[in-house]
C-alpha cells in the first residue's frame, strides 16, 4: 500500500485500518452516516475510478463536494511536526481563491487573472504555467476582485474558465491549448470565477455578473471537442422568445409566472457562478442559483412574485439538462441572499430513518438540510445571526420575513443581518464523516439597504437599485471604528442532525479560508489575518499554526506521494469584502499582500523570506478644492462607480492603490486620462465614459481630495 495506508497502519488491524480508509469510525458507531459505511467516503455519491489513492482530483475531492480526505498520516498527533516542504511565488497579489489539485504527481492551481500552474508536487518545481491572457479590461465587468477558484482535471486534459467567459481545454502535462470556445457574450458583463465541474463526459460551466444586469444560465461542454450539449437558463428572458434551450419548457410553465411585469431588458440575474455537485446513483446534477438583479425588486418586477430560479438550488438531468426539482431559499431575493454557496451531499439518518441529503449554509444565514431525492426541506436553522427573518416556515420551506425588511416597499433604509456579503460566502465548508459535523466559515457583517429612488442603468457599473451614496460609510473616524468592531469572523461546526453548532471558533475578523477536514481527526484553514491552522476537528482545539505571511481566502487540500502526506493552500489578500469595505476589512487583515502556493509536510525545511512589513507611508494630498455641492457630487458618483474596488469612503482595504495617496489626483488632466480616457484600462482601470461625464470625473476628483485630506489632519 502507499500514499498514507502504509504497511505500517495495516499493522495496527484490519478493523482499524479499513476505519481509517473510510474515514468513518465514529459516523459507523453511532449510526448517524449510511453511506460512507456501506463502502466507503464518497463511494456511493461522488468515487472516483480514475483517482489514483493519495490524489486530490476535484474540486470538493470527490463529487459530492465533502473536501473530506481519507489521509491520517498527519493527524493529532504527528500535526506537531508539520512544517514547509516547499514554497513558490506567484506573479499577481491579486485575490487567491484557487482550490489545487494534485493529479499524477502534478499540483495544478490557479491564481488571478485565471492563470494556471503546473508544479512537480513534492518539490514544487514548476512545469508549466498558462497564461490565458485576459484583457485588463475585462476586470471592470467583475463584481468581486479578478479571481479564479480552480481547475477541473480528467482523461490527460485540465478545464479552465477563464474571467472573460472563455472555457478553455489544457494538455495536462504540457499546458498546451486544446481548445477554447467562449461561453458567454463578450459584449456584456459577464465573467467566470468558479471551477468547472466534470460529469460524464461533460464540462460544466456557469458564470457571474448578475449585479450588472445579466441573465444566468449553467452550460455543458463536450470535454473531447469543446462542443455545445445543452444550456439551462435560471431566469425567463424575454416575453414570448424562446431560447431553443433545455430550461425552455420550464421556464414558460413554472418560472415565467413567477415574474410579474419583468422588463424585456431586465436580465434578471440568477447566475451559476459557483458551486455545483453529482450524485450518480440518482445521476442529479445540483447547480447553486444566485441573486436577482437588480436587487430592488421593485425594478426587475414590479408587480412582486418569488422570481424563480433566483437563490435556489435545481437538480438537472447531466445528460440533457432537463430541469427534475428545485427548492427556493429566498424567494422573490432582495438581499443578495445567493444559494451559489458549497453544497454538500451526504446519506444521514434523521429521526431514525436513512436520508440521501443535500446541505448548504447559504448567504441568508440558515443551514440547510434538504433531501435530495425530491428537494423537500428536511430542516433550516439559523448558524448565525439574523435579523431580516424569524425563522423558516416548516410546513412551506418559506422565510419568514419581517415586514421591515423589504425596503423598496417601506421607502425606509434597513440594516440587515447577514448583509449581501452573507452569513457564508464562497468559501467552501468540509465535512467529516468520523464527527457527522459540517465546518461553515461564517462570518457577521451587516449592511444597510436603501431604496434607489432615482435609479437608472449604468453600462459599466453595479446596477443594484439601492442608494450606494447613502449607505456609505462617513468619514468620522469613531463610527468607522464601531462598525468594524461589529465584524465577526468563526468557524461553527454545525451537527446537521441536531440542528445546531457543536462547537465554534472566534476570528480576528470575518472573510477566512476555505476549510478541509482529514481522517486524521484535523481540520483545517487559513485565516484572514495571515495564519494557516490545524484544529482539532472533534472540538475546535489549535493544534498548530503557521505565519503564512498575508491572509488566506483560498482551501486547502491534503495529498500524499511517495508514503508522506502533504497539505497545499494558495495564499493571497482579496476578493469582494476588501476591496469593498476597504478600511473595515483592515479588522481582519492589514498586511502586505504577498501571493504564493505553500506546501507542508512533518519534517519540511524550507523557509520563507522575511517580509517586509512597512507599508509606503501616505504623502500629504493635495490642496483641497471643489465647492461643497461639487465635493458632494463626486461623493455620490464614487459611490456609483468607484467604490466597488477603490473601497467605501476611499477607504483601501490593500488590494488596490490607495487613491487619497494618488499622485494623479492631484492634476486634473491627468485624472481625466484616466478615469474617462481610460489610460490604465491594459492594467484593469477603464475609463469610464460611458457612466460618467467630464465634470462628474472632476467631481470624484475633488471628493478623493477632500476625502485624503480629512484622513491626513487625522493621521
């Protein structure tokens, strides 16, 4: 045996070693996991004949997505002598979100910018890199940072979704293009930051940009030839056009009612843009829908309705794409409440009967435990606050909102907890089949809603349909403080039988790693602040931690060669929370970014450099100018256009440049070239003609001064 079941754990008795592959023991004892019992982790939803033991080679591990390793030889005791094998450096401090997979001796990761890298796995050689080459201008049609989540890898070929909507076949141990088609319209704001999935010979495939106005639909692809086999839109379209494709039929019947007044150019939103899993016994494809756009009901439609397939999960026919069931979280969605979040299957008994379910910790801030046959609800409790509910409704599997929340109707802000960045976000969860718990990365961050009372489209910015300008932080310095204090960040390890937390984990901050439980009783995750950890998966006890050097978003996986066991993590600063809240999202990192792959085994030597830890010290700003009603005028229009990736309030959160430091903004034709001529537009920064006019450019001009001069009196 090899690749962690050595002679040596063989040893110990067959009972035991047959427990340790199957990751079980506990789960088989006390009868709360059926399937994993029967023949092992993932066997019946989601083995994999062509795994090789040892490799991680999906994006969950295996297709149910339980990013649960049979591997032990790190385990709670040995964990202690955990330390670097080996390191490398990425070309891009942009946001890492990258789940690697280690294929035949290969690791495989993505970084931003959908670059891919091939390493010799245990020395961290790299073989080859692939740059697609995506347009810096395409950035500007991204919601949430230049990401990518990974690679899919069968049959000697790796699948790619590139930013810029491309899906692109590799040759496995050369990098060489195979083939590339492009799967969304180029002329619109779509993008792919999520990983394909790979299903009987089928690639699959969704896409982001609902909060631009586009309408979602999940793809599937031939793997050999690149070739169309079926599309499923998730929202009506137009009235009265079809779209010759296998959501047609469901959409007239059961969707298209449920939209009432939708305007012909209104996308509607419901973009596939992560999470998807397969059960082959049942052979169901589950796909996580995403929000309306725009948020505001009140525009996308008018006369109210549930808006289906927006925030729900549907189960199609891999084959045809032929719509089987669907369960709505948040019907009629208002809050960004997405159901693009991890999904995980597992066979559990509830109520002393055997359940083939579905879990998901959504957006909305509930937990989820669906049953997957049929989408009927099973139970949905609260893993963290929550104030836009007062619960779920058994009966009709429906939220029960409270009144106040929805605040188009009332014309009256609302301060919801979760906010749009949720409860959970993308960020996958782990389950451990020896504990029966699922590992959430939650997080608590609030966010106002107010209505748009002037709302109009933007061709290159979020149309939302609530105040941006509003809802902005003030410059006051006490209350930026009292809501970054509020900011929580936890792991809760939910038991989905009893229906509540077993445990739970306090962070600096919110927006932390992905997570990996292991068979050797671990788990494990990267934080925001910079640390990469080993807890105790039975009680959420550290067992060890490494100075990763910046914050970590990304998962880890787990993977053995050679007889040892390695754990892999990417490592970067990024994504939507700071490049959004900027200042706020310092709570939970201020540091340098430094991008990298590490890898980990017991009795690793590599070291890491020293890092530099000053950051460029802010230069005094210019001279403040502008009137008030100008300074107000740039306030609104940055809020508009510009604070979606230069931070709330011209607060960086360290992704970006920090603009009240910018030399440019102290030179009117200089701005200009930028931010409406579009100088930068190769490095991402477009200009931005089409929204905004000469005087509201020198307006955000003059509000980024203003903005940079309050904060230097201060410093």
């Amino acid at each position: 045996m090899e690749d962690g079941l050595t002679e040596h754990s063989l040893k110990r008795g067959d009972r035991k070693a047959l427990a340790i592959w199957m990751g079980v023991a506990m789960a088989c004892a006390t009868g709360m996991l059926l399937s994993a019992c029967k023949s092992g982790p993932d066997s019946t939803i989601g083995s994999l004949a062509q795994a090789k033991p040892g490799e991680w080679a999906r994006h969950g591990f295996g297709l149910s997505e339980q990013r649960f390793s049979p591997l032990e030889q790190i385990n709670t005791e040995t964990v202690k002598g955990l330390s670097l094998a080996w390191y490398a450096d990425l070309d891009t401090n942009r946001g890492q979100e990258s789940t690697p997979l280690m294929v035949d001796g290969i690791l495989y990761t993505t970084s931003a910018w959908s670059k891919v890298e091939a390493f010799e796995a245990i020395s961290g050689k790299l073989l080859w890199s692939f740059d697609p080459k995506v347009p810096g201008e395409a950035g500007v049609k991204g919601c949430c940072d230049v990401v990518n989540r990974g690679v899919a890898i069968e049959g000697g070929r790796v699948f790619l979704g590139s930013f810029d909507g491309r899906l692109i076949a590799l040759d496995a141990k050369t990098g060489k293009q195979l083939w590339s088609v492009q799967t969304v319209d180029p002329l619109q704001p779509y993008t792919i930051t999520g990983a394909p999935r790979l299903v009987k010979g089928k690639v699959l495939i969704g896409n982001g940009g609902a909060e631009y106005n586009v309408r979602g639909y999940v793809s599937a692809y031939d793997m050999e030839t690149g070739k169309l086999a079926w599309r499923f839109y998730t929202v009506p379209g137009k009235a009265g056009v079809k779209d010759g494709a296998a959501s047609d039929t469901i959409l007239e019947k059961l969707a298209g009612p449920t939209w009432k007044g939708k305007p012909d150019y209104v996308g509607g939103g419901g973009t596939v843009w992560d999470s998807m899993a397969y059960d082959p016994e049942l052979d169901l494809l589950y796909i996580g829908v995403g929000n309306a756009a725009p948020w505001n009901q009140a525009i996308r439609s008018p006369g109210g309705g549930d808006n289906l397939f927006v925030a729900s999960i549907v189960a199609l026919r891999p084959d045809t794409g032929e719509y089987v069931w669907h369960y709505q979280e948040t019907p009629g969605d208002q809050w960004d409440y997405t159901a693009t979040q991890h999904m995980i299957l597992a066979d559990l008994m509830i109520d002393g009967k055997p359940r083939k379910v579905l879990m998901q910790a959504p957006k909305n801030g509930f937990f989820y435990v669906i049953d997957r046959t049929n989408g009927a609800l099973i139970s949905a409790d609260g893993y963290v606050q929550q104030s836009w509910t007062t619960g779920v409704d058994p009966a009709t599997g429906r939220p029960k909102v409270v009144p106040d929340a929805y605040y188009a109707k009332t014309g009256k802000p609302w301060i919801s907890t979760p906010g749009f960045l949720g409860g959970h976000n993308w960020h996958p969860m782990a389950f451990s089949p020896q504990t029966g718990l699922v590992y959430i990365p939650a997080n608590e961050i609030a966010t106002p809603y107010i209505n748009d009372e002037n709302f109009k489209f933007r061709q290159q910015s979020a149309n939302l349909g609530i105040d941006l300008a509003k809802a902005t932080m003030p410059a006051d310095r006490n209350i930026v403080n009292a809501v970054k204090a509020g900011l929580k960040g936890r792991i809760v390890a939910w038991d989905p039988v009893k229906r509540s937390a077993a445990w739970t984990v306090e962070l600096g901050g919110p927006w932390n790693g992905g997570l990996l439980a292991t068979a050797g009783g671990l788990l494990f995750q990267g934080t925001a602040a910079g640390d990469f950890v080993a807890y105790n998966a039975r009680n959420g006890a550290k067992l060890w931690s490494f100075p990763a050097q910046s914050g970590i978003v990304a998962p880890p996986i787990t993977w053995s060669q050679g007889g040892k066991q390695y754990v892999s993590v990417v490592v970067g600063w990024g994504g939507v929370y700071p490049l959004l809240l900027g200042e706020l999202a310092k709570k939970s990192n201020d540091r340098p970014n430094r991008s990298r792959v590490l890898t980990f085994v017991i009795g690793g030597t590599a070291k890491l450099p020293e890092q530099d830890m000053n950051r460029m010290a802010m230069q005094e700003p210019p001279a403040p100018f502008g009137t008030p009603a100008q300074i107000e005028q740039g306030r609104i229009a940055y809020a508009q256009s510009c604070g979606g990736c230069h931070g709330d309030g011209v607060r960086s959160g360290g992704v970006l440049p920090e603009l009240r430091a910018s030399a440019v903004a102290g030179d009117s034709a200089a701005w200009r070239s930028v931010v409406i001529d579009g100088v930068l537009a190769a490095n991402g920064m477009v200009g931005f003609s089409k929204d905004l006019t000469i005087a509201d450019a020198e307006a955000v001009r003059a509000y980024v001064v203003a903005r940079a001069n309050e904060d230097w009196q201060k410093r």
